[in-house]
C-alpha cells in the first residue's frame, strides 16, 4: 500500500495472507526491479522492488509496472513517474472526490520519454553517485550531530 512506500525504497507492514490466498494473488507478486508505485491519495509515490522485497505481494493501494528490460531500466521509470510534472499529469488522471485514484489503464497509456539504454544507464550511474554522496554527507551530519551534543554536555557541566 502507498504507507509501505518511504523515500522511494519499500518499507513492508506486518500483514500476511495465508498461503492459499497468496496463491490466488500469484499475478500480484512483485519481481526485482519491478516499480510500485501509489494509486491513490499523493501521486508519483514510487520504490524500486529490490531482492529482499521479490515475491511480496502489491496491496490493493498499489500498483506495479514491470519494464520491459530492452525498453526501460527501473530506475530511470522510477524516477520519471515521480518527478513533479508527472506527478501534475497523474493528479489531472486520477478519478474520485475524496481520494484521486489511478488504475492499470491510466498508467499503461501514460507517454513516458524513452532515451536509449545506455543514456538511461548513464543517468542511473548518475544517480547512484549521488545518493552515495548523500548518504555520506548524512553520515557526517549524525557525526557533527553527536560532536555537538557532546560540546553542548560539557559547557553545561562547565568543562569548556
């Protein structure tokens, strides 16, 4: 459900179905590199299904498209169902008062922009150099964080 999507990555609930009813939901199983993505409430809610995450079940919230791999990297279909002009088109699409919602049909006839493979593959070098970045300046911010904690501890203590 759009709940289990957090930053672009899945974050699973704890309900489970019995092993009877997962085999009537066989069609909803996700694949590695499938993309989730909300269908309903915020638009463009997307995460890339990875290892950990093959085989779970898309919740009714939820729908996935699988990219064809000569075609899209999952990446790249991510990344262009979430950017913001996307999201606009999703909200003008979506049907319902309370909370706009999508189905399968919408988001198959959606015209999405196809570069060739190896510029989809450079952008997701790109963005993967990126998050790494990101993830470190985050590491050194939860270091800053605690170095000035510390500081802060020990002026109030008067050991400054």
């Amino acid at each position: 459900n759009p709940m289990h999507i957090v930053a672009g990555r899945i974050k699973p609930g704890d309900q489970t179905v019995s092993d009877a009813k997962a085999k009537q939901l066989k069609n909803y199983r996700l694949a590695h590199g499938d993309v989730v993505m909300g269908r309903r409430g915020e638009m463009g809610r997307c995460a890339i299904v990875l290892d950990v995450e093959v085989g779970m079940l898309c919740g009714t919230g939820s729908l996935f498209v699988r990219p064809v791999a000569d075609e899209f990297t999952s990446l790249f279909l991510a990344s262009m169902l979430s950017n913001a002009s996307m999201k606009r088109h999703l909200e003008g699409l979506s049907q319902g008062v309370t909370m706009p919602n999508l189905n399968r049909t919408m988001i198959e006839k959606l015209r999405v922009p196809m570069p060739p493979l190896d510029l989809q593959h450079r952008f997701a070098r790109i963005v993967e150099s990126v998050e790494r970045q990101k993830a470190r300046l985050r590491g050194h911010l939860a270091d800053l964080d605690a170095l000035f904690a510390s500081l802060q501890h020990r002026a109030f203590r008067g050991e400054l």
